[in-house]
C-alpha cells in the first residue's frame, strides 16, 4: 500500500525538527557552573538524546506502522515544548536557541496538521 502525500509530509516535517531538535543540543553550551556540574550537564545532553531518539521512534510508529497513538503521544510532547520554550523566553528572552526550538515546535505543528487531515486520516488505526 502507498503511504499518503499527507503522512508523507508529516513524517519529513517531523524528522526535520527533531533533527533541529538533536543539531540544538549538540550545540548547546555545556560550560559548567556552579548551579550545572560536569556530570550533570552529561546527563542531560544522554537524557535530550535518548528522548529525541524516542520521538524519532514514535513517528516510525505512527507514518510506517500506522498507530495512532504516537501522533497523540507526539502532540502532547508539542504542547510540553510550546509551554517549556513559553518558560524560557520570559525567563531569557528571546536567543538563538529559543528561536531555532520555535522553528522546531512550528514544523512539529505543520507535521501534526498533516498527520489529523486530509487523506491522512484513514492511515491510522485505532
């Protein structure tokens, strides 16, 4: 069977933000300081790298094996990181790295869209 356009798009839209998404933390600074430690800074970077690689597998999930439940899964992790980058722009304002997660968070959104509409919606089973 031929995946559709729409589910098409939202896994290449997907991919490429979390590809922005793992390009961010490994660019991230990880100067250590008094309130992050070495270690600390270590466990976090293999914590954001094991979660991306986790929302990688949730869309291989829904675009190739067709479950719905990750698309959910997906858009519940959407919310968490427009409230998270909300939280970051009042505490830094506005950086380089809160710009490139609303680059993120706006093609998760495009690729979400695609996945709820059009001849997307009958590749999903219950």
């Amino acid at each position: 069977m031929n995946v559709p356009k729409n589910v098409v798009w939202f896994e290449v839209l997907l991919y490429l933000s979390l590809t922005l998404d793992a390009l961010s933390v490994a660019f991230d600074d990880r100067t250590p300081t008094a309130e992050m430690t070495e270690q600390m800074i270590t466990v976090a970077t293999v914590i954001y790298a094991l979660l991306i690689l986790l929302l990688v597998y949730f869309v291989w999930l829904a675009a190739q094996r067709r479950k719905n439940w990750p698309r959910w899964a997906l858009a519940t992790a959407l919310v968490l990181s427009v409230i998270s980058l909300a939280q970051m722009i009042g505490d830094k304002g506005v950086e380089l790295s809160s710009g490139i997660e609303v680059v993120s968070c706006a093609l998760t959104a495009a690729g979400l869209y695609f996945s709820f509409t059009g001849d997307a919606q009958g590749w999903f089973n219950a």
